[in-house]
C-alpha cells in the first residue's frame, strides 16, 4: 500500500490490520484516503482525480 507522506493515516494499524486480515478495515482505509484527495482536489481547482 503505498501512502503519502502527508496522509494523516497511522501505517501502524495498517500493518496490524494486513496481519490480522481484516480486509474490510483496509478498504474503509483506503477510501477515505480516496475521499481525502478527492475533496483536496477538488479545494485546489483540478479536475476529477
């Protein structure tokens, strides 16, 4: 999974949740960062990511 480095997202319970296998965890994760950089976009004046 690659995050950027401004993401607020504590890779700590991303790597717990990929040991568990707690993959509905991951995907929720995974869009809010969708979410997250949508909206920034958005905030910025670019078009849709």
């Amino acid at each position: 999974m690659v995050v950027h480095d401004y993401s607020e997202v504590d890779l700590d319970i991303v790597d717990e949740t990929l040991r568990n296998r707690e993959y509905k965890k991951i995907l929720k994760i995974v869009l809010t960062i969708k979410d997250r950089v949508k909206i920034f976009g958005i905030l910025l004046g670019l078009n849709e990511l």
